[in-house]
C-alpha cells in the first residue's frame, strides 16, 4: 500500500514538473501528459507493476469528456447534423476501413487481422482532438463541426467493432451477423432509454437539487449521473463513452447546461490527463529502435492516407475543400479506441504481440503530434487550397470593397462590442478596418460590406493588410486577458507609435495592460458607474460642464477615485483577484489602538502600500485631513488597497508594527 502510494505521489510530481514545462516552452499539456507516461512507464522509472489497473480510471475521464461534449451538442443541433453525423461520418469509417484492410492484405496480413486493423486505424482521438479544439476556442468553427460529426460516429461505430473482434475469433458467418443485429438493437434500447430519462426525469432531478443550494449536492448528483448512463450503456455492451454522450446531450437544452458543465470540468480534466498518461506508458522503448523504420514509415502513411480519404469523402457530400483538409488535419491519428480493439484481437490471437506493439507504437506517435496538427490545420488547409485552386473564394482572401484609408481606426475584435463601435464611427463618416478570428462572423459582415480581414492578428501580413502602418490608433475589443496582453506588447514592439486602446471587463486587470503599453483602458465595469453617476448628478441639477470635469479628471486619472470597494458575503475571490483587487475598510480607533495619539503622517500608510480614503470623527467626515492631523479614540479610518495589504494596515494601527 505504501509502495502504491509512493509511485502515486511520485507520478503526480512528474505529472506536474512535464506540465509546467511543457507549458513553459509554449507545448500543450497533451504532450506533457504522454512524456509523463512515458517517464513513468516500464522502460524508465517503472512506477507501477501492472498499469493497466490504472486504465479503468483513465476511461473515466473519456466518459466525463463526452457528457461535457453532449452538453455542447443538445438534442436540436443533433438532429440538425445528422446529415454529417451519418453521411461524411459514415463515409469516412466505411473507406478508411475499406482502405487499410486492403492494405493490410497486400502486406502479409491475414483477413481477419486486416478487417480488424483497418477499423482501428479508422478511428480517431476524441479525447484529444475535443480538448485541443476546445482549448483553442475553435469547436463551433464549421471545420470542427465536420470534425466533431466524423467522431460521434466513430464512436457509434465501436460498439459493433468490439463486437466483431471475438466473433472473428469464433469464425462463425451466422453468429456474426446475428451479434451486430443484437447490438444494433441494444443501441436503440439504450438511447430511448436514457432519451427519455433525459427528457422527464433528469430535470425535475436537478430542480429539487437547485433548490437545496448546496454546491457538493449538485457536483455530486452530475458525477453520479454522467456514470450511471456510461454504466447503463456498458451494460448493454455499449461504450460508456457513448452513454455519457447522451446523457449529456439531454441535458444540453436544460437550464442547468453552463453549472453542469462547470462542476464536471475539474474532475474531466485531470482524469483526462491520467488516459493520456497510461497511453504514454503502453510505449515500448526497448524494442522501438529495432523497429523505428517501420514505425515512421506506418506513421507517415496514416497520416497522409486518412487525411487524403476524409478529403475524399467531403467531396462525396459536396462540402468546403478548406473545410475539408483541416479536418482531416485533426484526426488523422488513431484513437483511444484503437488501443481496446488491439489489446482485444491480441487477447484472441487475430493479431500477434509483435503486431499489437507496433500498431500501439504507431498510434501513440500519431497522437503525439497531433496537437501540433490541430493548431495549425488552418494554415496548412489553406496552403493546399491555394496549391490547387488560385481563384480563391476563402474568407481569408475575399477583396475588400472598402479600402484602408490613412488615420483610420484599427478594431480587433468584431464581437458586439467592436460592431457597436464601427456603427458610431461610421455615422461619424470615420474610416476603420477590422480583423476578426471568427469565419462565420467575418463572411457575414464582409457580405453586407463592412471592412473585415479574417486571421491572426499576430502575423504581420494580416496587420499590414488592415493598413495598421497609417492607422491614427488601434481599439482591442475582446476579453482574454492573456492574449489581449500578449497581443498590446507585439503591437508596441513592432509599431511603437500606434496609440493602442483596449477594453476589459475586469478593472483589476487595468494595470497590468497600461504596464503592457496599452495608451488607454476603458473598464466596462467603471465606465458604467460613471455613466449612471453622470444621470444622477445631470438630475440633481448639477451643471453638466461640471459633470463632464469630473468625468475627465476620473479618466485621467486611470479611474483613482473609483477603485476599491466594501466586500460583503457574496463576493467571490479567487487567487488571482486577491492579488489584483483594492478593497475598502473601516478601522475604528480603540482607546489602546497604537495609532492614537499619531498623526496621519507618522502613521506612514505609503509604507504599508495602502491609501486612506476618509477620517471618520464623532459619525461625520472630516472634510480637509492634514498630513498633522492628530487621531483620537474613536476616530474611524477608511482604508484602500489589496485583501492582503488591507489586514496587515489594520493590525499596525490597532497594534503596532
């Protein structure tokens, strides 16, 4: 047991040392996890006697990934891609499957073993292809859906394939098709069934749940709900995968979609981590030297062979050729499944160890790169595009009918905030360009005219192509700290000039992004309060030349008086805005406090790095506070500054330093 817990304690230290680094070097944590397992396996520290004990876990967090998945796709927008689910999905299966059996046979192999080798090479990663484009915020992207469809049928389509694994073995023509007609049968059991809990059980559930407003009570009732149907479905000799799909699928239109999805994400994700970990293990490294020509050779041909045949397959459905090589980019690799069905036709002698090994090898490799074929599907699409077509029609290359104009506004970002902002500036007849990372949002704005350039806005092309050299300022519209970070500093690196304005929701982050180079920063949060004190002060009678003073002075000075607020049971904290927010606080003067008796300038708050806001004397305000005011009992002073900050000040004037 302590042995156990050991290897634990070491795997998780190995765990996250790859992650950081990983993460360091700008890698996807994908990638960390499989090196872990790899450091962890039987050919370098040999953390576990048997790991396959650890598989039963590592399915779990497949299972939690595709309930999230179902809530994502809701019964509606199901049905609404049942004609890529099951035409370009069950095109792909059929002549992958097709393919790589042929070739299997034109190896050596025999037949059973080809059938079963070309349905395993058929199938694709869920788990890393849904993360990765989940990360990348690209999974309601028209290329993703494509992608997206062809695995839920790859999934539908395991069911029969483990099925027909020891029925191969059994070599038996009629039991083989009586079995798939069983499991058929099964599946559509399995579907009305969980269809129907979803629909009037389910709900009614997560009401009474709601209505106790105990956070572990609704964490605790989705796990046992995203297990009870991958266990429904496992006992129907289903893919608990599958079961969990549904499930969340019918929960995908409730009003509980967004809590659901944020209770199961903790759990998914670190138990997804552990499936990436155990495929890292499988990895033989003793014998992969002998056998690496092979290795790279069985590589290169999935890769290419399964990318060129989905391509084919859009075709068939008539679908966008762009959209078409980068899904094929994303799941040219084997699947998770593949490692079940190898392990299963070893188990039953249709293939041989040597053969399962290699098959393994191949597949994890193709897994490893994977990521790195997701990030860059885009560009890669559009190269081969451009290669076989130059009349392109691509959002990418659509002319502009209104060209960039010198002193005009550069807006990144077309989200409500940024199309708002170009309807002001157009009735004000002032020329803007803008870039956006969405297709559907650039192709329907470039249709009714508007200035739109589809990309990255870190490529030097896509800026210049917006004009950004003769532009008067830049406006950053959208709300992702990080890149909106990391994009102002390659913006003041490579046009220092341009004076760069960026809009955030959260006024804790303003520093950061005036430290990054940002001229101005508009926090909706602030700007908000000072447009309603603008009403109140206009319907008080105070004189609007006033008002509009005091709102510049605010605005120059980075919002000053604004920051810092009284916090109260509710306020939600997190690690990060404890370390950014200000809050306010009161200290009342005890007759034994170390601050009585001191004036305000002895007291020396600049070195505590808080700010006094107010003197409170006998309940009234003190309107002019001196640096030689002497405090009292009693006296009640307002403090400005971090959580942390705020607490320390507080025990130097009740107690001293």
């Amino acid at each position: 047991m302590h042995g156990s817990l050991g290897s634990i304690v070491v795997l998780m230290a190995v765990a996250v040392f790859t992650v950081w680094l990983f993460k360091r070097i700008n890698l996807p944590p994908i990638l960390a996890y499989l090196f872990c397992g790899i450091l962890a396996g039987p050919n370098v520290l040999s953390l576990f006697d048997n790991p396959a004990d650890m598989e039963i876990f590592a399915e779990l967090g497949i299972v939690f990934l595709l309930f999230s998945l179902g809530l994502e796709f809701s019964l509606p927008k199901m049905l609404a891609m049942r004609q890529l689910v099951f035409g370009i999905g069950l095109g792909q299966m059929l002549l992958t499957t097709l393919f790589f059996t042929g070739l299997g046979l034109l190896v050596g192999l025999e037949q059973k073993a080809a059938i079963v080798v070309g349905g395993m090479i058929a199938l694709s990663s869920t788990a890393i292809v849904i993360k990765q484009t989940s990360d990348l915020g690209i999974l309601n992207t028209p290329r993703a859906q494509i992608a997206v469809s062809i695995l839920l049928f790859q999934d539908i389509a395991v069911v029969p394939l483990l099925i027909l694994v020891p029925l191969l073995a059994q070599d038996s023509e009629q039991s083989l098709s009586l079995a798939i007609s069983l499991a058929l049968l099964k599946g559509v059991v399995v579907v009305a069934i969980l269809m129907s809990i979803g629909k009037w059980v389910l709900p009614k559930v997560f009401s009474e749940v709601a209505r106790t407003r105990t956070d572990e009570l609704f964490v605790l009732t989705t796990i046992l709900v995203a297990l009870m149907a991958a266990g429904l479905a496992f006992s129907f000799g289903l893919s608990m995968a599958l079961g969990a799909f549904l499930a969340g699928m019918m929960l995908g239109e409730s009003q509980y979609k967004h809590q659901l999805e944020a209770d199961i994400r903790p759990f998914r994700d670190i138990l997804m981590g552990l499936f990436f970990i155990t495929i890292g293990m499988r990895l033989d490294l003793i014998a992969l030297p002998g056998k690496i020509h092979w290795v790279l050779l069985g590589l290169v041909v999935i890769l290419v062979a399964k990318v060129l045949l989905i391509r084919f397959a859009a075709l068939i459905y008539n679908l966008d050729k762009k959209d078409a090589w980068a899904a094929g980019l994303k799941l040219c690799q084997m699947g998770e499944f593949s490692f079940v069905l190898a392990a299963l036709a070893v188990n039953h002698n249709i293939l041989t160890d040597a053969q399962g090994s290699l098959l393994l090898t191949i597949g994890v490799m193709s897994m490893a790169v994977t990521p790195w074929l997701v990030d860059k599907s885009p560009v890669f699409a559009n190269w081969i595009s451009s290669q076989q077509d130059d009349n392109k029609t691509d959002i990418e290359s659509m002319p502009l009918k209104i060209e960039a104009k010198a002193k005009h506004v550069v807006i990144i970002g077309y989200g409500r905030v940024g199309q708002s902002v170009s309807r002001l500036l157009k009735s004000e007849n002032i020329p803007y360009t803008i870039i956006d990372g969405d297709p559907v949002r650039v192709q329907e704005s470039r249709s009714a005219g508007e200035p739109v350039f589809f990309g990255d806005v870190k490529q030097k092309d896509i800026l210049k192509a917006a004009g950004i050299e003769k532009a008067q300022q830049v406006l950053i519209t959208f709300d992702e700290h990080e890149k909106v970070k990391s994009l102002i500093q390659f913006l003041t690196s490579v046009f220092p000039d341009i004076p760069i304005i960026v809009r955030t929701k959260k006024d804790y982050r303003m520093k950061e992004l005036l430290d990054a180079g940002a001229s101005q920063v508009v926090p909706e949060i602030l700007e908000g309060s000072l447009m309603l004190v603008t009403q109140i002060l206009q319907k008080s009678g105070v004189p609007m030349s006033k008002i509009l003073k005091r709102v510049r002075k605010e605005r120059k000075g980075h919002y000053a008086n604004m920051h810092g607020f009284f916090p109260g049971e509710t306020t939600e904290l997190d690690y990060v805005k404890q370390d950014k927010l200000e809050f306010m606080h009161a200290v009342v003067l005890t007759q034994d406090a170390d601050a009585v008796g001191q004036t305000i300038e002895q007291l020396n708050l600049q070195s505590l790095r808080v700010k006094l806001s107010e003197v409170l004397r006998d309940g009234n305000t003190l309107e002019l506070v001196s640096p030689s005011l002497q405090l009292m009992s009693g006296d009640t002073l307002v403090i400005t500054g971090k959580p942390r900050l705020v607490e320390r000040a507080e025990r130097a004037l009740l107690k001293g330093r």
